[in-house]
C-alpha cells in the first residue's frame, strides 16, 4: 500500500463519511456495536483479567468495523463475523494481530498504572463514586478538588491519545497489507504524522459536534422543564456518536493509504 499525504481539510470530511456509511447500514452497525457491548459486559465479569481481554481486544474492534464500512461500500451486509475474519487470516496475519492486542493492552496498563501514581488513585476514586446517584454533592466537590486529580487526567489523555498513533492504522495494515507486528506500528505513526492536520481537525470536529449536542439538548431540556430527562436522551446520542466514529475509522485508513481495487469512502 501506498501512504498518501491529504489536506487538513479532509479530517472534517472523514467524520461526514462516518456518517454516510452508519446511515446506509444503520441496523447491521448498530448490532455490531451492540455485540462489541455484549462481550466488554461479559469479559467485565472476570476480575483483572476480564479488562484486559477487553483492552486486547480494541484493535481487533477497530479492524472489525473498518471491514464493515468497507463491505457496506461495496453495498455487502456487515455481520459480527468482521469480528472473527482476522483471526482466520494467514498465520503470520493472525500472530501479529494477537501480538497487537497484546501490545495495547499492556501500554494501556501501564498509562493507568502511571496516572495512578500521579494522582495517587483520586481518578479511580471519582469513577467509584459516579454510579452511586446518593453521592452527596459536597462529596463529590472535595473529590473533584483532590489535588493531582487533573493532572492525573491529563496524563491519562496525553498518554492515551498518544498510544492511539501507531495502533490507528495497524490492525488495518496487518490485515489488508500483510504487515508485520513492528512494520504496522512504524506505518501507522508515519501515516498519522503525514497527516497530523487532517487528524488534528477530525478531533477537534467530533469534539465540537459532540460539545454541540451536549449543549443543545441541555438547553432545550432545560427550556421545557425537564432538564433530568437529558441524562437519559444523552446515552443513545453518545452510542449513536460512538458507532459512527468508529464507522469513519476506515475513512482515515483508505485516504491515508491507497491500494489498487481498494473501495474508495464516500465523497
């Protein structure tokens, strides 16, 4: 595959791509999501090794979706077999795609491990208190103002989103390329960093789109009176908005790497 260099511009467009591919299998991406659920509640039910099958899982997740947006191009139905395909690709294929997810999770371990030590558990402890609806509000006003708590944060996401470079396009260049574990991981940090403004934009378009519709629908719920309804009209947005965003994923691969008889996103 060849890496290509695209205008900052096109960020904005891979998230209308997103987009367009979720509405022309709304259903088959809706169940793949809803199975990708199903399994991180499954794997949650067994401690410590539960998360971290969950974690190993994410590229695979990603290259699954990408499969599926790429299907619903060539106007094929997406089943959760996008899921399983790669691990039946050739051996050397199928190794590197165990060796990645093996990878991600271990760094993602050691970014908790280390924001941890920063903040000194004050973020775990925020996130225990968040489910119980009695939290008292002052309670949760000294948990907020625990010193090291946002820096802690922003360790967690400068590190996260850093980790996101080299496993962006991996999975994707293992399983269409036949890229090796180190090679895809090379290819995808070159790939991102070619193409850092158009990645930059697309960050910052589902930021604002997702800031947008946070506000929005506060506003309008606060304006009829209900504004305790938000919470719930809030969850089917941000899965609708987490389904999308991975539909786009195979958008930023397909622009950033080209490859003769590969579908092209949408326009």
């Amino acid at each position: 595959m060849k890496l290509q260099t695209v205008p900052a511009r096109q960020g904005a467009l891979w998230v209308r791509q997103g987009f367009q591919v979720f509405f022309k299998q709304p259903m088959a991406f809706a169940a793949l999501f809803a199975a990708f659920m199903f399994a991180v509640f499954v794997f949650a039910l067994v401690p410590v090794v539960g998360t971290l099958l969950v974690l190993a899982l994410l590229p695979l997740v990603s290259l699954g979706f990408m499969i599926a947006s790429r299907m619903a191009l060539a106007g094929e139905f997406a089943t959760p077999r996008v899921f399983v395909d790669p691990l039946r690709a050739p051996r050397p294929q199928a190794i590197a795609m165990v060796q990645l997810g093996l990878a991600y999770a271990a760094a993602t371990f050691l970014i908790m491990f280390l924001s941890d030590q920063v903040d000194g558990g004050a973020f775990e402890a925020l996130m225990d208190a968040m489910p119980g609806a009695q939290t008292a509000p002052q309670a949760m006003a000294d948990k907020l103002a625990e010193p090291g708590l946002w820096l802690g944060l922003m360790l967690r996401l400068g590190l996260a989103s850093l980790l996101s470079v080299p496993f962006w396009h991996a999975p994707a260049l293992v399983f269409w390329d036949g890229h090796g574990f180190a090679k895809a991981l090379f290819s995808s940090t070159v790939a991102c960093w070619r193409n850092r403004g158009a990645f930059t934009i697309y960050s910052l378009v589902w930021f604002g789109l997702v800031m947008a519709v946070g506000a929005g629908g506060s506003l309008v719920f606060g304006l009829l009176g209900q504004a305790q309804l938000f919470a719930l009209a809030a969850v089917p947005m941000s899965l609708l908005f987490t389904t999308v965003f991975y539909a786009s994923l195979y958008a930023t691969f397909a622009d950033c790497f080209s490859a003769d008889g590969t579908p092209e996103p949408a326009p």
